[in-house]
C-alpha cells in the first residue's frame, strides 16, 4: 500500500498540476465572459438579451460530457486545430461562464431599483449611475455563489478525462488499469480533489471578507 | 477556413428510436436517483440542524466529504473500487447510489437551510405547547421548510439529471452512452450531440415544469 502510493504520488501530482492549470484557467476565462455577458444582460439591448438567455440557457440545460462532445467536434468543423487540453479548457470556459452569467445578473437585478433611480435624479447618466453606484456594490454580493462555482468548475475537470484529456482523474485511471488498485488510487485522487475544492472555499472566505463593505 | 459540412437530418430520423431507447434509461435512472436522494438528503440535513453530536458530526462529514469529490471519481471507485472489497453492484446500481449520495450531500445542505430558515419562535412556541421535539420539527417546522426548499431541490433534481449523463463511462446504456455508440458508427458526432443536447433541455424542461406544480401546490400562506 505505502510502496503503491509512494511510486505513484509524482505522477498523481503531475497530473494534479495539470487539473489546476485546466480549472484555474477556465475559471479565469469564464469569469471574463460573464462579467461581460452578466452586464450585458441587465444593460444590453433588447436582442443583445435575447442572444444572451438562449445562450445561458443551452448550456445551463446541457450535460457538461454532451457539451465537451460538441465543443470538441465543432471546433475542427470550424477549421480550427486544437489540443485536447485547449478544447477542454474552451469547454469548461463556456460551461462555467453561463452559470457565472446568471450569478452576476441576480445579483445586479438584487440592488434595489431605488438607487438606480436616486442616482440619475442626482444627474448620473445611465451609464455613470451603473459604472459608479450599481457595479461596485454587486462584486460583494456576486463573491459567494462565484466561489461555488469556482469548486464546481474543479470538480467538472474530471470529466474531460472521459474525452482523453490527461489531468488527475485520467492519470488515476491509467495507474489503476496498471497496478490494479483503483480503490487506493481512486481514493487518493478523491482526497485530492477534496483538498483543492475545500482550498477554494477557504481562500474565497477570505476574499469575500476583504471585499464586504463595513456600513 | 470553414470545412464542407451540413446537418444530415435524415440520420438523426433514422437512429431515433435508439436515442428512445436512451432517453428511457436516463428517465429511469435519474427517477430512481432521485427517489433516493430525497429521504437521503432529508435525513442527512436532520442529521445537520441536530444538538446530538452522535447525529451532526456523521452528517457534516458525509456531507462535506460527498459535496467536494467529483461524481466521476465516485462512479470510479464505486464500479472498479468495491468489487476489491467483496462489494460489486451493477452498473446501474451502482449508478443510482453515486448519483444520488451526489445529490443528496448538496439536498442535504438546501434542507438544512431552509430548515434553519423557519423561525425559530415556532419552535419555541410549539415546545410551550407541548409538542415534543420530534412532533415540532415534524408537524410545524418541516412542512414549512419543506415548501421553502422546493424552489433550490429543483435545481438539484436538474443538475442530477444531467449528471446521470457521466454513468456512460460504466455502459449503462442511456441516453450519452447511446449517443456515443451511434456517433461512434456513423462518424456525425456533430449531429448526434447536437440532437442530444436538446433532449436534454427538453426533459429537463419538462422536470422543471413538475417542480414548479409542486412548488405552487405546497406554496404555504404566510401571514
């Protein structure tokens, strides 16, 4: 048992390395497009809305290995050559972002409308009375349900091993189908995923202290 | 660079009945899933709001443990790992129990909430009444929690749904396995995931619009 774990713990954390490069990366890019899609969705227009709902909700409404199957097949079908690891990380980054998209829309939606209205009797326009009053008060709000997600998107990347991405879940299966002890390697991959999720969690504590306001 | 390629519906027809065959394995299961990870959940959320630690601390441990490990590694070492130990289900026993210990572990912490939502003078009140603990939480508090959390167990039911997609890995054959199979013969993987995305839309479409008859059958009058 030591000596099974002892041989294969270099692997494993090679492998863990490249989960967190995969979810670190999704996350950050997913997070941009929501910050985008999530303001656009209050403050867009009408058709910008529109575009921005289905999206949302197709890819709410997906299973994310369906969706990892169509982004890894449309993307040669747009004449585009990728690795394995790119398309997973396009897949997570979309995947991730409507999810994000919704939170940040609830939680521009959750300032109440008062302030809107008081800031543009104070003669903001509508665009200043977003940038200055509404934005800054949703980052606190959004931080919470985010580092959810943020756990989330960890936790998905073990399914891009089942499109032959190599990160800890792959690499996990590859030495139980060598040594023949998936309980001990699956177990430790599932520990690993437990310290990386619970970090998140801890860290995301911490920034939503830094970022709450004191009234 | 655009590659020649159009949508070859004739296909999609064509294979169908197949995607039927799917759909009613992956209606089957995540009921199944669901039916289990219901009470689990319940329970386990008891367990949380409970003064006895013998109950809280077994509860907050599977919870966490349940909520911060894929559902993958579960199926993993659920399928290949406990057969080591003289334990072997089938594929899709072993499907329901990992999709709904997954579902349960976040229903677990809704029904907590929602639970703790409910104000804490009913519960005053109906121990100066003379309920006993068990009898307050099941005949004054629970209802109203329970109509509280429908709205969030929802979202899980969803988010189950589209999980039972993962149990392809182990064969059982539903609706993602049997997409894999027919794109795998016929080489339109674009078709076949494009098709099968929207089923799953459509029914969770359909499960959202159970819930939501629920939720307005359970809705509770509050003064």
């Amino acid at each position: 048992m030591l000596e099974l774990l002892t041989n294969n713990l270099p692997y494993m954390l090679k492998a863990t390395i490249a989960t967190i490069y995969l979810s670190s990366g999704s996350i950050c890019c997913g997070l941009l497009i929501a910050t985008f899609f999530g303001v656009l969705s209050v403050y867009g227009a009408r058709t910008v809305r529109v575009l921005i709902r289905a999206y949302v909700y197709y890819v709410r409404g997906v299973p994310e290995l369906v969706l990892f199957f169509v982004v890894f097949y449309l993307i040669p079908l747009l004449g585009i050559q990728t690795s394995k690891f790119v398309a997973a990380f396009i897949t997570l980054s979309v995947w991730t972002s409507s999810f994000m998209t919704e939170i940040i829309r609830g939680a521009i939606l959750s300032i109440p409308k008062g302030q809107t209205e008081a800031a543009r009797s104070l003669g903001f326009t509508s665009r200043k009375s977003a940038q200055h009053i509404i934005l800054p008060q949703t980052v606190t709000r959004a931080i919470p349900p985010l580092i959810n997600e943020f756990a989330k998107v960890i936790k998905t990347t073990s399914v891009a091993s089942i499109i032959g991405v190599w990160e800890l879940t792959y690499a996990a299966k590859e030495i139980s189908e060598i040594t023949y002890r998936p309980l001990e390697i699956y177990g430790v991959a599932a520990v690993v995923y437990f310290i990386l999720s619970y970090l998140v969690f801890i860290l995301g504590e911490k920034t939503a202290r830094r970022f709450a306001y004191k009234a | 660079m655009v590659s020649e390629y159009y949508f070859d519906y004739r296909l999609i027809i064509r294979v169908l009945p197949l995607f039927i065959t799917g759909l009613k394995m992956t209606v089957i299961l995540s009921a199944c899933g669901i039916l289990v990870a219901l009470p689990l959940g319940l329970f386990v959320g008891l367990g949380r709001v409970s003064k006895y630690r013998f109950f809280n601390l077994p509860a907050s441990i599977f919870m966490q443990s349940m909520r911060n490990t894929p559902s993958l590694i579960k199926v993993y070492l659920v399928y290949f790992g406990l057969p080591y130990l003289g334990i072997s289900f089938s594929a899709f026993i072993c499907g329901v129990i990992v999709l709904s210990i997954h579902t349960g572990s976040f229903m677990a912490e809704i029904f907590r909430a929602s639970i703790e939502s409910v104000s804490i003078r009913q519960m005053e009140a109906s121990r100066a009444l003379g309920f006993g603990d068990w009898h307050a939480m099941r005949f004054i508090i629970l209802p109203q929690a329970i109509a509280r959390a429908i709205p969030a167990l929802g979202n899980e039911i969803v988010q189950l749904i589209k999980n039972s997609s993962i149990l392809a890995v182990i064969s059982v054959e539903e609706l993602t396995y049997s997409a894999i199979g027919v794109a795998e013969q016929t080489g339109a993987t674009y078709e076949v995931f494009t098709v099968i995305g929207f089923i799953y839309l459509f029914v969770n479409l359909i499960a959202s619009l159970i819930i939501e008859f629920f939720e307005r059958k359970l809705r509770v009058v509050t003064v």
